[in-house]
C-alpha cells in the first residue's frame, strides 16, 4: 500500500505508475513487476552488500513466480561504487546481451546506475530501495560524474519503486541519516526557490510546492526517533523523499528539491574536499547536502539582517561586470577539470547585463519586506538545523566531513557559479552584500567562527 500523499502524487507523475511503502514489500515484487511493466523478462542488478539485504530475494521471487529471469548482475560491494559513467557503460553493454528488464536492488549510486543504463538500452525499470539515503529513487535523471562534471543525466525515473520498512530500517545508520539531511535541504531549497519566485525569476507552481514542503515539517520532525530505528518515523522520512522525487518528475525539474545547499554538497563531492574522516568512503550525498543546508541557512540569517529596501541601485549599476569580466573571474576560480568549462556556461546562463540588474534590484528594493517575510517563514535557523541533523546522527561541523574551513568559506562564493539555478547567494550578490556577509561569518562572533572552537 502506498500513502494517500503518493497516490495523489502519482496521478501526475509522468515516469512512476507506483510506489509500495510497506514493512514485507519485497513479498509483491514480482505481482508489482508484472502490474507496471508486465511479462517481460527480468533482471536483478545489485552489488554484493544489496544483494545479500535484499537481492537475493528479490531474485528468488521473481522466479517462484515463473518469470523466465536472468542471472542477477551483482557490482562489488567494495571499494563504494562511484557516480562515474564509466560504470553505466560497462552495465548497459551487459544489457544489451539480453532483453530482460532491469530491477536495481539498490541505494542512491547504483539505483542512478541502473536508471540511465536501462535507459540507454531503451529499457524501463523497476526499483528496489535499500536505504532511505536519498529522494533520487522517483526522480528522473541519474546525478553522474562524466567528464570530471557532475550532471544529472536525463532518464526516466523507474516505473515503480518498492520500498520495504523492514530493509529500510535495517540499513546502516549513516544511510537514513543522509535521507534525513536529503530531506531537511528542503527547507533552504524551499527558500531559495521563495527568492526566485518573489523576483519573477521562477514562479513556483503551487501544486508542486505542496508535494514537497507539505510533508516536509512532518517527515523531518523525529530525528531522534528515527536514528533510533523507529517504523513511523521511517514511513515518514521515506514518504518525505518519495515524494520529492515525485514532485521533480511531476515538474520536469528538480528546483522543487534543490537550492544552494546542493551546490555546496557538489561542489565538495566534484573537488574532494568532504572526504570523509580516517580514510573512511566520501560522505554520503544527503550528509553533504545536510550540513550545506547549515551553512546556507547560517548565510541567510546574515542576509535577513540587512535591509535591501535600501540598495542604492544607480550605485550597483555602475560597479557590474561585463560578460568577459564575470567570464574571467569564473575561470579565475574554477580550474578543475570539465568544471571549469561547465561553470563558465551555467554562469553564462544567468548573466545579466547592467540593465536588467537595475530592473531586478528595483524589484528587490521594492520586494524585500514581503520577501524576507516569506523567507522567515520557510526557513529554519543554522542552529535548529544543526540539532536536528545531529539528533539524526548526520555531521554538523566541518571536521566531521574533512571539509577545511578555508574551502567552506570559499564554497560559498564558488558555488554559486557552477549552477545556473538563482539562489539567495546570486541575491546576495547582485545585492553587493556576498562576500561582506561571508566574511562575517567567519569572522570573530560569526557562525563559523563559533562553529569551530
Ligand atoms: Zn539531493
């Protein structure tokens, strides 16, 4: 059975026919398989940790059930599976030796595997969630490393996904507290999206807003409980993230579940920089975007603070950068490998002329008081976010990710550039008030200032 929030959910969603959430879901795999995607043959893909959990039955049913079934293809558990294209191709020449149809038995990195593997093979899939680590299970697009850029690859998201309670709430600790921190990013996403819908940048579709930020509250409110193996809070976490992926497929977009705070998780996963404590696996994707979404609430108290009603606009006009400016000082700042080229176009695609800036600043200065009421509302405080992702057993602090607070500070204004997406730190910076509001916040008395002794 799947939750009334889902149903409604799924009557729009364009890839995703259904999703189970229910302790023993794995018992209707094969009854969902043969409902969503009929009397093909099938195919488990697992890696040797998912399969021994739950794709050896899966395996097993499928075939008690007479379904003609192929030989499961099983990844090594270690060392992690990386996001690399590389492992798409090698899975998806695999495929192309028969025509069964994919069931990724799996977590984040390889359900985004199998996603655009079968994909590339013309083939839907099904999805068997391990872990609730990520909202990527009913999404479309699979988030890969290729050509030293992560990218969200487009490909539909699965036909249907069975998540089962009692696989969910086996799963390592650290997995449900990254689908925490997943989810939580909501909060300063949400905000973000306020921002660029106040200033007509993009509107927010009311319908798919609710899919998000209704259950959200909700869904994120028992950390505690959920760290502690709790089933409820479980469903909830789960129902949470399912239905974010749902409401990217039901907008064709992931705005609904992405701001800032994922820049700053990929900007740390595409560079190294958060990797992980005593030579440990890199953090999982949801601990990253958990503990950005600190961050970019720490960031946006400092910009609540300031009245923008106030920006001297004929001023702001004279100091903008030309293209060429703003182009060098992005490769002045972004020399890795495939990013460098990646965050001249995506800057590019948010560059506006003087002009334009004038007329967006005097919507600010026009705009700021309703706006920053309707921020204060969406958000929550660094401080509250940081305790409720502890009390997930998330990392709060930048020793707990192996992220320096030199590249922290630096985050802040390098993110920006690799997403054409607007975000409060593109307000902060049309604004003129970025880097001075960086500043203080590692400056003495300043939240990272703190955060750190
Ligand atoms: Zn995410």
């Amino acid at each position: 059975m799947s939750t009334e929030r889902i149903q409604a959910a799924l009557r729009d969603a364009t890839d995703t026919n259904d999703v189970i959430i229910a302790a023993g879901a794995l018992s209707s795999v094969s009854e969902v398989f043969n409902r969503t995607l009929g009397e093909f043959p099938a195919v488990v893909v697992a890696d040797e940790n998912t399969y021994k959990v739950a794709g050896e039955e899966v395996h097993r049913r499928l075939t008690a059930a007479g379904r003609n079934v192929v030989d499961p293809y099983v990844f090594p558990g270690r060392p992690t599976l990386r996001a690399e294209y590389g492992n798409i191709t090698t899975l998806a020449a695999w495929l192309r030796t028969h025509d069964a149809i994919p069931v990724a038995v799996a977590s984040g990195t390889l359900n985004d595997i199998v996603k655009r593997a079968a994909h590339e093979c013309g083939r839907p899939y099904l999805a068997v969630a391990t872990a609730a680590s990520v909202d990527g299970y009913t999404s479309f697009g699979a988030s890969i490393t290729k050509d030293g850029f992560k990218q969200t690859l487009t490909c539909p998201a699965p036909r249907a996904v069975v998540a089962d309670l009692d696989v969910l709430t086996a799963a390592p600790a650290i997995m449900t507290a990254s689908g925490y921190g997943d989810l939580l990013g909501k909060v300063p996403a949400g905000a973000d999206w306020i921002v660029a819908d106040e200033l007509g940048v993009d509107p927010i579709d009311p319908h798919v807003w609710d899919l998000v930020q209704g259950p959200l509250r909700a869904a994120t409110a028992r950390p505690a409980e959920l760290a502690a193996g709790d089933r409820d809070a479980m469903l909830a976490l789960v129902e949470g993230l399912m239905m974010s992926g749902l409401a990217m497929q039901v907008s064709g977009s992931s705005r609904p579940a992405s701001g800032a705070e994922h820049y700053f998780s990929h900007l740390w996963e595409l560079e190294g920089l958060a990797h992980g404590v005593d030579g440990g696996p890199p953090p999982e994707h949801g601990l990253k975007v958990g503990f950005g979404s600190i961050a970019v609430a720490a960031f946006y108290e400092r910009l609540l603070q300031r009245d923008l009603g106030e920006i001297d606009v004929d001023d702001r006009r004279a100091a903008w950068p030309s293209w060429a400016e703003v182009e060098q000082a992005v490769r002045a700042t972004h020399k890795t490998p495939g990013l460098d080229k990646a965050a001249v176009e995506q800057s590019r695609a948010k560059y506006i002329d003087a002009d334009q800036l004038a007329e967006r600043l005097t919507l600010v200065r026009d705009r700021w008081p309703a706006l920053r009421e309707r921020i204060r509302q969406q958000l929550l405080s660094a401080d509250q976010l940081r305790d409720q992702l502890r009390a997930a057993g998330a990392p709060t602090s930048p020793s707990e990710l192996g992220l320096r607070l030199d590249d922290l500070k630096a985050t802040y204004v390098r993110a920006r550039m690799i997403r054409s997406r607007y975000t409060a730190l593109d307000l902060a910076h049309e604004a003129g008030v970025l880097e001075e509001i960086v500043e203080e916040l590692f400056a003495p008395g300043g939240y990272w200032a703190q955060a750190a002794t």
